[in-house]
C-alpha cells in the first residue's frame, strides 16, 4: 500500500493531532479544509502538507488529483452552538457519503476510516447522523476496505473550549465561583488523544491486510468513573479549593447514555493499548492550558 492519506477536519482537534502524526510518519498528508478554516494547529506542518478548499474545488477534482491510498473522516460537527441541523448533516453524513462514493468509483479503491461516537443516537442530532453514515459505511463495504472507529470522549491540550473536558479545565483554572452540574451519575471513559491518535496508526498498518469489507473498532482508556468523581479529580489536579461544583443543577439530557465502555478487544489484537493514565494525562491538559491561558 502506498502512503498517501486525504484527511477530513484536519485543522480540527483530533484531525490536527492525526495530521501531525502522519507526517512524522512519512505520509503524504492531503487536507481537505474551508477557505475559512483556522490553521493555527497546523502551523508546525503547514510546509509538508497539501491543502484544498472543498468550497472553492470540486470534490472529486480534489480526490482525483490526489490519488489516495486511505480516506480518514475526522471532520465533525458535534451540533454545539445552535447549530443548524442540516450542518450537522452535511458534515457528518453527505461529506462521508460523498467521499465514500468516490472511494468505490476510484480504479484505486482506496480505503475508507470513518470517525464515530459511542453515544446512542437517541442523545442528539450528532449521534443520530453518525449513526446514519456508519450504516451506509456497513452498506457499501462489499468493494473495498471501510473501517469505523467508534471513540469514547478522547481530550488532551488545546481542544476545542466548547468541549466537556476543555471547558471544565477553563472554568477550574478561572476559579469561577460555581459551576451548574448534573447530578454527575453517568459513567464515561476518558481517553487520552495521543493514545487515540496511536489507535488509529494501529488501524491504519493493518489496512494492508485487510480484505475487503467492514471493520470496527471502538477506542477507550478502559477506566470508566461517574462524572462527578471526574469533574473532583480535575478539581483537585487543577489546584481550584475555590469553585462550588453544583451537583444536580442541570437535568439530564433526554435519553442521557448512563453507563459507556468502549470494547477495544479489536484494537487490542492490532498490538494497542492505552498508554496514558487520566490523572496524567488532565496534568498534561491543564499545565498546557494554563500556558495558553495565562493563569
């Protein structure tokens, strides 16, 4: 298998950190990206990757031109802010699909890594368009290798403020003086973003040995705790004696998943496991944070 890779939501997060990663690799890295886009996690790499506007060039212009060996989708839109449902569509459903359709139409057939969540759809308009795409994925597999990689909620430094885990960190480090809470019974799996970023190199060096059809993984630390006893430990990591942390202030979202864990048995036949302990990986989190906020 060659090495060249067309990544979506590569100035994202996760994309960024996968980015970076590839192209230390060896890869010939292609991001698809908005005219718009913020580059700044990109920076470092900026000269060692090629770029392209999906709104300003055709789609399978694009594709064509590059010529990849793997399709990676990491762009997503979690449908935080508001966002416009058909937003969240276009990102998590007809981007992919589009993708995926020029993937089957390619004399290369390259493969196809999709980015999912563990949530139920019932959770959100997010949930529910990831799990549309993943059933298209399991549709169109028979032609070529198309993988789903389902993640529970991965953090590390410089994630997006909107985010659960960012935003606690923010709010901690402000040492506001209360943060409104459910009552903090929902158990989740946190898992580092470098252990998710080996994940997926993991995935990607089996993809020559793969045969055509339909994979799937799921991504966790293995260590699962209720919301509350997260939210103490980033508490007490971060140092914060002053915040109030207000159990039970917010309802439950409808549908609210109780109780997460990723199967990473798959993950572990490929030779991965996680790496990075939580309370470790929040020190990493929050000194870098702290940096970038000067607090």
């Amino acid at each position: 298998m060659g090495k060249t890779i067309l990544i979506t939501g590569g100035t994202g997060f996760l994309g960024s950190n996968m980015v970076k990663r590839l192209v230390g690799a060896g890869w010939r890295v292609v991001v698809l990206k908005r005219s718009f886009s913020d580059m700044r996690r990109l920076r470092e790499v900026a000269g060692a990757i090629e770029c392209h506007d999906i709104d300003r060039r055709e789609l399978g212009e694009i594709v064509r031109e590059a010529g990849p060996d793997v399709i990676l989708h990491c762009a997503t839109d979690y449908g935080r802010k508001q966002s416009d449902p058909l937003r969240i569509v276009e990102a998590n459903l007809l981007l992919p699909l589009r993708l995926l359709c020029l993937a089957e139409a390619s004399e290369k057939a390259p493969a196809f890594i999709n980015t999912d969540t563990i949530l139920d759809k019932r959770v959100s308009a997010y949930s529910l368009s990831k799990q549309q795409f993943k059933e298209w994925l399991q549709r169109r597999a028979e032609g070529h290798v198309c993988v789903n990689v389902a993640l529970e909620h991965f953090y590390g430094p410089e994630d997006d403020p909107s985010k659960f885990v960012t935003f606690i960190i923010q709010q901690l480090l402000q040492e506001v003086e209360g943060i409104d809470l459910t009552k903090g019974e929902q158990r989740r799996d946190f898992v580092y973003i470098d252990d998710v970023v080996e994940a997926f190199m993991r995935i990607l060096g089996a993809v020559p040995g793969m045969r055509a059809g339909y994979y799937e993984y799921e991504v966790g630390s293995e260590t699962v705790l209720p919301i509350r006893e997260f939210v103490e430990l980033v508490k007490r990591v971060a140092g914060n004696t002053r915040t109030e942390l207000r159990f039970g202030a917010l309802p439950y979202r409808p549908n609210e998943v109780m109780d997460a864990r990723a199967k990473t048995g798959a993950l572990r036949a490929l030779g991965w496991a996680p790496r990075t302990p939580l309370e470790e990986g929040l020190a990493r989190t929050i000194a870098e944070e702290r940096k970038r906020m000067k607090v």
